[in-house]
C-alpha cells in the first residue's frame, strides 16, 4: 500500500476509547525498544511519526494510527522493561489482554523480536500466548542490518525454533535502516485486513 495519510485518532487505555468505524486493526507487540514504533514508520514512509520513545517502557496506552482511512495500525506499549513496577506490569498485562482477546476488528499482530539475539522468555511467552487464541501472527525478525548476510538463515531458522513457529504463521526478516523486508509485511497486512 502506498501511504500518503496516517492520523494519530487515539491513545486508549480502555474498550470505551477504542475507534468506531469498524476498520480492520494489526497490532505492533514486542519488547521494549524492539523496534515496534521504528517499523511502524517504515510502512507509512515517515521518519518519525510513530512516537519513537526516548524513555522506554513510558508509553503505556494502545496508540491508533488511523491509515489511509482504512485499517489501523495499533502500537501496543513495549513489555519486558526492567524498571516498570509490578503494578504498571499487571496494568499493562490487563489491558492488553482486554485488547487483543476481545477485540473484533484486531484481525492480526505483529511480534517483533530481535533478530540477533535468541527471542526471550517474555518472546515466547508472548508468541505462545497469541497462538493460544489463535490469533494470526507475522513474527518479523528486526535490526537485521546489524547481522552478515551469511548469517541471517541460521539466525532465522534459529528463531523459528525458538519461538516455535508454527506453519500457519510467517517470519519476515526485516530493517528499518535498509527497509529490507518492508513489501513482505505490506503483503501480510494487506492479505489480512481485506474486507
Ligand atoms: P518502545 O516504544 O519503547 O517499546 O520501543 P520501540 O519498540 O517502539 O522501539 P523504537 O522503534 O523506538 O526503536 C528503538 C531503538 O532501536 C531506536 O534507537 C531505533 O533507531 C533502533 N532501531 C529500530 N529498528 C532498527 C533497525 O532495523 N536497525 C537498527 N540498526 N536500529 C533499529
Ligand atoms: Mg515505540
């Protein structure tokens, strides 16, 4: 999809502040400082209109980006943050919970994990979870221009086993910086959100 008009409709924390319209929603999930708001750019060909924090673990709604009037982006706050306090993290855990098992219009998610390090307990667990109810999910392996090309088979496969993929679900691999990977998750959210 070529994006010309992407609109910041809301910051919820609750059903109640969730969009109306109906359109259909993928939503970015990850650890924080993943990459989640760097991809998010990427797709909708900004610099930087996804608020790409400079505290990490501060953002804690589900942010709306409204795209091209027909389906929206859903950036969901990082998890795995350290110094969150147990109660922001059973706040978090709740809403995003309430998010992704009751929501009609959410018709995919994108995972990202870090596609240099083997995906992490909360990776997995995340990834786990979302099969559980069975949720389609494109896990996209990011900041891969920081891996030798010669490397990236080994390192996918490698988070594929993991993470435990499963055949109905994708890998992408993927950069912000080289954008490589950029049209495979275009596809992905295009075959899923079609009306
Ligand atoms: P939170 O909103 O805190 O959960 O973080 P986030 O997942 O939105 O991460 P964000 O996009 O803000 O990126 C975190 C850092 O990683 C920034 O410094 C980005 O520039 C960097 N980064 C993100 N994607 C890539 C990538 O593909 N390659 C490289 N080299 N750096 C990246
Ligand atoms: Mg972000």
């Amino acid at each position: 999809m070529e994006v010309h008009n992407v609109e910041l409709v809301m910051s919820a924390v609750a059903p109640e502040q969730y969009p109306t319209t109906g359109d259909p929603e993928i939503a970015f999930v990850g650890r924080s400082n993943v990459g989640k708001s760097s991809l998010t750019n990427v797709l909708i060909n900004r610099k930087s209109y996804a608020r790409t924090s400079s505290q990490p673990g501060k953002t804690q709604t589900l942010n709306f980006y409204h795209v091209e009037d027909q389906l929206y982006f859903v950036d969901v706050p990082g998890y795995g943050y350290a110094k969150v306090s147990k109660k922001e993290r059973e706040k978090w855990g709740q809403m995003i919970e309430t998010y992704l098992t009751q929501r009609d219009t959410l018709k995919g998610v994108i995972s990202l994990v870090d596609g240099r390090h083997e995906p992490t307990a909360d990776d997995q667990q995340m990834y786990t979870w979302l099969s559980y109810y069975e949720i389609p999910v494109l896990v996209v392996a990011t900041k891969m221009d920081k891996i030798a090309r010669g490397k990236w088979n080994k390192q996918l496969s490698m988070v594929k086993k993991t993470l435990n993929i499963l055949p109905r679900d994708t890998l992408v691999a993927f950069s912000a910086q080289t954008k490589t990977g950029k049209d495979e998750v275009w596809d992905w959210i295009e075959a899923h959100t079609i009306r």
